[in-house]
C-alpha cells in the first residue's frame, strides 16, 4: 500500500436534521473516499451505487428483493411520478418511501434531464453517437427563463417544469436528497449555447434554493412529505473546462448538501472521463458529490479514484430485461466472452444445456435455485420470471461490485477488485 489514509472530514448543517457525511481521504488511488452517507431514512456506505426505480419501482423485481440484494439507495424521477400518479398522491401516502415500500433513503432528479432525453437523446446514446435528435424534439415544446415546456407522454398535454415546481413536486415525493433543476445540454451543441445555457441553470439554481427554504404546502423549509431533504446542486458546462470551473465556483459558494456532475460528457468513453475528472476535482471538498446516469463496472473504477461518491444508472436492470447476467470477468472468459464489461447473454444457444448457476459465487435467489439453462428457457419462452431473476441478480452483482470497491479503497488498491470484474 502506497501512502497514508488521511483524518476524516465530516460535513454536517445544523439546519439539516440527521443529515451527514463522513468521508476519509485515500490518497493512494487519487482523489477517491470511503464515506457514510446519513440520511433520515438511512445510511449509505460510499462509494455506493444508487439503483433507478423510475416509477417509484425497480422494473421487474418488488422492494423486498431489491433489499435483499443489499442495496442502500435507490432514485426515482420527478418528471415521470408528476405525470404519473402525481405528486400529491405520493404525498398523500406519506412520501416514495411508504408509497412504495422502500424504507431506505431515496434520491429523485429534478427533471430537467428530461430537456436532454426528450429533445436531444439520452446520456447512452450520445456517447455511441445513436442519436437521432428528429425523434424527441416535438416532446420538448419551449424552453425559457420560466422553465421547460414539455408534451406528456400519457395524453400529449402540455406540461410545464419551472425551478420551482420541480422542488415542489421532490417535496411532496418526499425524497431524502433532491436535485436543482438543470438544463442537461447535449454535446453536440456549440460552446455559445453551453455557455448561455448554463448561465440559465445558474439562475434556475439560485431559484430553486430560494423556493426549497420557503414553507410551501404545509412542510416546514428543507422538508417534504416525509420528512428534512437534502439539496443537491448540479455542475453544468458541457464538455469545457472553463465551465464547469465556473459552474463549480458558484455551486460551492451556496449552501447546498452535496453536488452533483450533470450535463454533456462527451462523444466517447475517454472524453466522458476527461470531463467528470475536471468537473469533480472543482467540486472535491467535504460535500458528497453524485454522477448523474453513468455507472458502468468500468466507469465506477475509472470514476471513483476522481472523488465521485455515488453513481446511478439503468443499465444493470436494462440488461437483465434483454437477457444478460452480469458476471466476473473470468467467468465470462470461460464462456469464450470477452467484453468490456463482463457479462453473459443467457439467450444464446451455448447456455440450452449448461447446468451452472450463473455466477456460484452469487448469493442472490436466481444463483441459488436455478440454472443458466433454466433461464435460458424462460427467455426463449417469454416468460416474466427470466427478467424477476436477472434483474435480481445484476442488483446483486452491482453491490458486490461496489462492497469490492469499498474494500480495495480500505486496502489501499483497487486493482485486485478491477482484475476480478475486468479482467485487467
């Protein structure tokens, strides 16, 4: 082990009960941290992955299964429970957390992803320059100092997303750690409009902090439906240093919880890494600081030693739906697979009779009980069940990659864990 673990930071506002976060240094892989997240609904180990239940659920699996699989956080989306069932509904319940039956912290997005996603693309698509930006632009109707216009999916009425209306809606939904509301620019747009747009989400910002220390609908400043919430202010800025350095500047000079990197990241891999290097390094202090829609096996050990705390994407729970397991890198070797990200497509004809659990190491329910025959089957028969189990299992998967990460952090290295989920 290279270098010496550093005394702890601990970040607390006294405005914001059982909120905290304790992290300690680990100079000998960067910038990276070990970290406890206190919320009022839990504690989060970091670095930890956080799950995306969009809908107040994660597809194909119920709550119960995805804390059985060990996970301590999961993010649901402020656009989408507005439409759906509304947010007053969520807060008549309670909050997400009883609504949902999730009793561990939550986080919801502010929505202002959905400028990107519905006009332009989704994060995934740009990076593999997918985009077909004629498909998404009449979703988005305006765009303005006020907000965002934006068509619902459900019934095609207009809806309108503004600073305020998105920290009203977080506060009835009733999330633990909420989000700003951000304009997320694609890259492909110039550095004027980046420019412009970020000076925008920098007013919306100052918006959305003023409204969430009002008193609106009967819960206290800083608290919804289910108790304090903790804001976290997003860094924009696109692919430019200068930026995102500006970006950073102002964001830790306003009282927010913890930061969040947002925003274009690139057209590859290796820019996407370049930016959330720069981003994250403005940001680094004693706050937690969250990636928005990135959490690949590769980009959380490309990521963490940048000082990123908590990661969110679908990918693990997308996979599972179109039929693959995530797995160590040796195991999908001795399938005669060598992937980026190691993982096993289970509709191929070379699992019909292969009798293994998908991973032995597993704990998980679809590793224990059956085989990668019997799912197989299920996917060639359509069966429901295959995505119940391969969703549980990725869960699985992806908290026994991060307990791994955790324990290379401690160690001193992360190597030993990147060699055994790489292979590299």
């Amino acid at each position: 082990m290279t270098g010496q673990m550093q005394p702890a930071t601990t970040w607390e506002d006294p405005e914001l009960p059982g909120f905290r976060f304790d992290a300690t240094p680990c100079p000998a892989i960067g910038k990276a941290r070990l970290g406890r997240l206190q919320t009022p609904h839990g504690i989060v180990e970091t670095p930890a992955f956080i799950f995306c239940g969009t809908k107040a659920n994660v597809k194909a699996v119920p709550m119960s299964s995805v804390k059985a699989s060990n996970t301590q956080i999961i993010l649901s989306n402020t656009y989408h429970l507005m439409l759906q069932p509304g947010a007053q509904i969520v807060a008549d319940h309670g909050g997400l957390h009883k609504f949902s039956g999730w009793d561990g912290p939550f986080l919801t997005d502010s929505g202002g992803f959905q400028v990107f996603s519905l006009a332009h693309g989704g994060v995934a698509d740009e990076i593999k320059s997918a985009r077909k930006v004629e498909t998404h632009k009449k979703a988005v109707l305006r765009i303005t100092e006020e907000g965002v216009a934006f068509r619902s999916y459900i019934d095609g009425g207009r809806v309108m997303l503004t600073p305020e209306s998105s920290i009203r809606v977080q506060r009835l939904l009733g999330a633990d750690i909420i989000l700003t509301f951000d304009e997320c620019t694609p890259f492909h747009v110039d550095r004027n409009y980046t420019e412009a747009s970020l000076a925008r989400t920098q007013r919306w910002t100052e918006r959305s902090l003023a409204f969430y220390a009002e008193p609106t609908d009967g819960y206290a400043p800083r608290h919804g439906s289910a108790g304090a919430q903790g804001l976290y202010g997003i860094s924009q800025g696109g692919v430019y240093p200068d930026l995102r350095k500006r970006a950073a500047e102002a964001l830790r000079a306003q009282p927010f919880f913890g930061f969040a990197v947002g925003g274009s990241l690139g057209n590859s891999k290796s820019q996407m890494y370049e930016v959330v290097e720069f981003a994250a390094e403005g940001l680094n202090c004693e706050k937690p600081i969250h990636l928005l829609g990135i959490g690949g096996i590769e980009d959380i050990f490309r990521c963490v030693p940048f000082g990123i705390d908590t990661f969110d994407c679908v990918s693990p729970t997308r996979a599972a739906r179109h039929g693959w397991a995530l797995v160590p890198a040796q195991i999908a070797a001795d399938c005669g697979i060598h992937k980026r990200e190691p993982a096993l497509n289970l509709r191929n004809a070379i699992f019909r009779h292969d009798v293994s659990p998908i991973d032995p190491e597993c704990p998980c329910e679809a590793c224990q009980t059956v085989s990668r025959s019997y799912i197989h089957h299920l996917l060639k028969a359509r069966e429901t069940l295959a995505q119940i189990l391969l969703t549980t299992h990725n869960i699985a998967t992806m908290n026994r990659v991060m307990t791994d990460v955790r324990a290379g952090l401690k160690a001193g290295s992360l190597e030993p864990a990147r060699s055994v989920w790489l292979g590299e």
